[in-house]
C-alpha cells in the first residue's frame, strides 16, 4: 500500500514538471509591445522588442523562435511587418530571458488607436534519451498592442461665404474637417478680422469658436453673422482661421470671400425735337460697367427704332444719356418699364429695372414726325409772309405815306 502511494506522490511531481516546462515560455512585460521610439506615428519604420523568460524548472527551452501576427485585418492594414521572425537559440537556465526583435512600418494613413498582435513562441525541450527528437512546443502570447499616435490635420472643409456686398449683414457658416490620422482635443477656432480685414465684423460675439474633440475623419460646424462696413472696398478677401488645440495643435485655414461693390442707378428724361432722350446716372459707390439700358415690351408705351442702347461704364457720380423714340399706347398708364443692366467690380452681371413716370408733350413721341412736318409749315408761313411783304412794299410804303399826310 505504501508503494503505491510513492509512486502516485511521483506521478504527481513528474505531471506537475511537465506542466511547468509547457508554460515555461513567458513574457515579463504587459500587453503593450515596446517600441524602439515613442511614441509612434503613421509612416514611421521603427523595431518592436517581444522580451521572452524562460519561467520554467530547468533547461527546457532550446531553438527558441518567436513570430509576431497582426490578430486582425485592421492591425494587418496599419502595419507591415518588415521582419516578423526572430530566432534567440537555447534559454537554458530558469529565469534567463532574450527579447525578440522585429522591424514594422506603420502605414501613412493608418488612424490613431490601439491595434493588437499575437506573439507565438516555439521551442523543443530537452532531449531524453535515444534518437527521438523533442516535440516542438509553441506558446501563444495573445492581444499585444501596439499604439500609434496619430498626425491631426483640421482644414477648412467647406465655406457658405461667397459674394458680399458693403452695408450687408450675411449668414456664414464654415465646415471643419480632420482629415489627418490623430485626435485634437478641445479645438478652437479663431477668425483674424484685424488689420486689411477689419472692415468685417461678427455680430453677436466674438471671433474664438468651439470645435470640441475632433478624431480622425470628424466633421463639424460654425455658424455667425458676418458684418461688412459699407467703406469696404470691393475686391477678393481672404480670412485668416487658425485651428489651436490640446498638445501644441496648431493649423492654418483661409476663407475666401468677394465684396462685390453695390451701385445703384437714377433715372430721367427730355424731350427734343420729337426724341425722347433718356437720362442714366450711377448714383452708387461702385463702378458699374458694361452698362446697357434697354426698353422692354410692356402696355403703357411702344417704341419705334431700337430698344436697347449702350451706355459703357459708369464711375460712381457719372451720367449719359440714350435716345429712343417712343410713344403712349392710348388709354394705357405714364409708367415707362427700363431695364439697365450692368457687371459689377466681381464680374457679375446684373438687372436693374427702373420705373419712369412719364409725360409726353402733344408734339413728342409717336408724332414726332407730324412735329416736324407742323415745324416746316411754320417755317414755309413764316417765308411766305416775308415774300408778300417784298412785293408789296410799295403799297405798303405809300398806304403809310398817305395816312402820314391825312394827319
């Protein structure tokens, strides 16, 4: 009875021996792998160390090799393994330990976070006697991170800001993007107005907005009111945005914006002649060019001849004149319906229309050829009387003889 509890009491060491030499295979470090530099960002080439300790009882561990495995797609994408074998020989003595090396490239795009390898080591023990060969052993080190740190980029996306005018108050908003591969915590962003930009204003606060934390491929917005002096003059302005965050985060962005110069026009007329001469004046702050006034069908007059004329550019305070002929439809109003069109200082082009009261004299317009004819038959009067006059002269001047002398 007692012999067979010894050998028992050995079965029970010897299982126990063996359960030390199959985990006999450790490493001494936690779950993240250590890196030749860190922190470590997309696009570096750098090593990852995999220390391995032999934890069992006696010399087990011969032709120690360690292979390093991405555990998912998302970690096989982010890094390439230049170098995923490495080969330490025998760690014979309890507690011994050599670290295994491998050469990784991260990716450039590859975003911020944790990814996880598997680490698997392969050895043979001890050889027991005869010609058989120790079975190799493999252990698995399983979810190694690596961490990356990523490279932030927050640009301006996208901007509702386009043509403005002096005088004007706009809706703006701007659409921010990270487009890099890292985390801005807490981001401002901050709109320049000072110096050639200070002819635009926000209204309602001020010029610092929140973008809040911002991860890679995070979009967000801000909307304001902007303000444009009525001395701003015309032209293409760009807005200074810089973007600051936690960790020195710092970034550049412009808005783009036209102010594009406001006119505005004053009618009149004259008449002369039977013409119907028709007064244009740039009454506004900007030139206005290429300007064309035209006459538009319409039910109070028709015109004869045509209904359009250029006028070319016109500076703030000046003025031309077209001519046109015209004429009030009978029983219709004394509005005169004028189109003026123009090209603004953005190269925009615009459509004005102007309503005229107008009052036509009874020799002007449609009878203007009838006033010209009433003209020569004036004249032609005017002839004749001289004509009878000469040749009446002589009875004249003794008819006025004759009442001389009755006197």
């Amino acid at each position: 009875m007692k012999r067979l509890n010894a050998i028992y009491i050995i079965f029970v060491v010897v299982s126990a021996l063996l359960l030390i030499q199959t985990a006999s295979a450790q490493s001494n470090q936690s779950n993240y792998l250590v890196t030749e530099s860190a922190p470590v960002y997309p696009g570096d080439t750098t090593y990852v160390y995999v220390p391995i300790q032999n934890t069992g009882f006696g010399a087990f561990m011969n032709d120690v090799s360690v292979r390093l495995s991405p555990k998912d797609d998302a970690s096989a994408k982010a890094v390439t393994l230049l170098d995923d074998m490495d080969s330490l020989g025998d760690i014979n003595d309890w507690g011994d330990q050599r670290t295994a090396r491998f050469r990784i490239h991260v990716n450039p795009d590859a975003v911020e976070g944790d990814y996880y390898f598997n680490v698997f080591i392969t050895y043979t023990g001890q050889q027991t006697s005869g010609a058989t060969q120790p079975t190799p052993v493999t252990t698995e080190l399983k979810d190694q991170i690596l961490t990356i740190k990523g490279k932030p980029l927050i640009v301006l996306l996208n901007s509702t800001l386009g043509t403005v005018a002096p005088m004007s108050i706009t809706k703006a908003t701007l659409q921010f993007k990270n487009t890099g591969t890292g985390t801005v915590q807490n981001a401002v962003a901050e709109i320049n107005l000072t110096g050639g930009n200070s002819a635009f204003s926000i209204l309602g606060g001020g010029t610092q907005f929140y973008l809040g934390n911002l991860k890679a491929g995070d979009e967000t917005d801000v909307t304001f009111n902007l303000a444009v002096d009525i001395t701003a003059t015309p032209g293409v302005y760009n807005l200074p945005v810089r973007i600051t965050g936690q960790d020195n985060y710092s970034s550049g962005n412009l808005v783009g914006l036209v102010v594009a110069g406001i006119t505005d026009f004053e009618i009149s007329y004259q008449e002369t002649l039977g013409s119907f001469s028709l007064n244009v004046a740039n009454v506004g702050i900007s030139p206005a060019n290429a300007v064309t006034v035209s006459l538009p069908r319409q039910k109070n007059f028709s015109s004869n001849g045509s209904s359009s004329a250029v006028l070319g550019n016109l500076n703030p305070g000046d003025y031309t004149s077209a001519i046109f002929q015209i004429a009030r439809i009978p029983g219709a109003g004394n509005i005169l319906d004028v189109n003026i069109q123009y090209t603004d200082t953005s190269g925009t082009r615009h459509t004005v229309t102007k309503y005229l009261p107008v009052e036509l004299s009874a020799t002007g317009g449609r009878a203007g050829a009838g006033s010209a004819s009433g003209n020569y038959i004036i004249w032609l009067l005017v002839v004749v009387a001289i004509l009878v006059i000469y040749w009446q002269r002589r009875k004249i001047k003794t008819y006025y003889q004759k009442r001389k002398e009755s006197k």
